[in-house]
C-alpha cells in the first residue's frame, strides 16, 4: 500500500548527504542508487497493480475511513522490512571483500613467515 515511502525518504536523504558531504560519498554510493532502485521499483509495482493512481485518493489501498495507523504500520513495519533488508545487503557488500582479503593475508603470512 504505501511500503515505498520509507525506502523513497531513505534515497532522497541519502542523495543530500552524498551531495552535501565529501566525506560520506564513496560509502553511500552504493547504498543509495540501491535506495533508488528499490523505491522506484516499489512504486512501479503499486503502480501496475493497481494500489497507486495519479488521482486522488492516490492510495487505493489504504480505507480512511479505518484510520490512519494502518498506513502507518504499513510504512513503518513493511517500509522498515525493505530498508534494512536492503542495508543489511549494503553492508555485506561493503564488508566482504574487506574481510576475505583480511582472512587472505592471515593465511599468506604464515607461509611467507617459513620461508
């Protein structure tokens, strides 16, 4: 229903920081063109199956009539699902090759060390 606002709030203030801050741009590079693509790929979805429109009520699948807190579980349960699945995913890219090159050196210096 409205799972995308979460990662889409992500990606746009990802994109601030990676213009704002030098420092922060090759870390997040990655993780916000991962952002992007998610909640453009989330929207394209609602989009196609029928639950965003270009029209008001624009959430088809959200009754206001129940309230607002089950738009809200929605982003904050189903959004948060997505971002830190896709952050977790971030991170074991970003850490892997750090830790497989780590262990390669721990298992060379032993051999170099013999010789």
């Amino acid at each position: 229903m409205a799972c995308f606002l979460l990662p889409l709030t992500v990606a746009v203030l990802l994109s601030l920081a990676f213009v704002l801050s030098d420092e922060f741009r090759e870390r997040i590079h990655l993780l916000n063109l991962l952002m992007w693509g998610c909640a453009i790929g989330l929207v394209a979805d609602h989009v196609i199956t029928g639950e965003l429109v270009f029209h008001p009520p624009f959430l088809t699948g959200w009754n206001p009539a129940a309230g607002i807190t089950s738009l809200v579980e929605e982003i904050v349960f189903t959004g948060g699902i997505i971002t830190l699945s896709l952050t977790a995913f971030w991170s074991i890219l970003t850490v892997a090759p750090k830790l497989t090159k780590a262990f390669v050196f721990q298992k060379i210096r032993p051999t170099q060390r013999d010789n």
